[in-house]
C-alpha cells in the first residue's frame, strides 16, 4: 500500500498529512506516507483542489481534512 498526502505545503495539507501519519501509526501499519508538494502531481491525477490524500495513486479524499477516524476508514477500506 503507497499512501501520499498532495498540497501546496499550506496548514491545511500539513495538517492532513500529521493526521494521516497518525493514523497510520494507531492502526500499526508498516505503510510510508508520503508528502507531496508538486502541484503538477494533482493536475495530473485530474484534480484542482488541495489538499488530496491517495492510496495506491487514487484520490480518495479531495479538497478538506477529514478527522482521523474517517481517515482511519479510508485507509482501510482500500
């Protein structure tokens, strides 16, 4: 499982990407987030909006951070 948080490097996509690394960790996965800052990658991936968190290159999450229980869930259902 590839888990990345893209943004701009605003507080908002920092802040998604601290929650999702803590999620990650309360869920005992051996799973790297990676925090991507070229927003080129979101273009790519279709998008305009920030920040984005993606499983495996798919956006599951787009433009607001969610609390760690929802991204608890999303790490889990994918």
């Amino acid at each position: 499982m590839k888990i990345q948080v893209l943004g701009s490097g605003c507080a908002t996509c920092k802040a998604l990407y601290e929650l999702t690394k803590k999620a990650v960790s309360e869920l005992k996965l051996d799973v790297e987030v990676e925090y991507v800052t070229d927003i080129s990658k979101i273009i790519e991936m279709g998008l305009m909006q920030s920040p984005v968190l993606a499983i495996d290159g798919k956006p599951v999450m787009v433009g607001y951070k969610p609390d760690i229980e929802e991204i608890k869930k999303l790490i889990m259902n994918n």
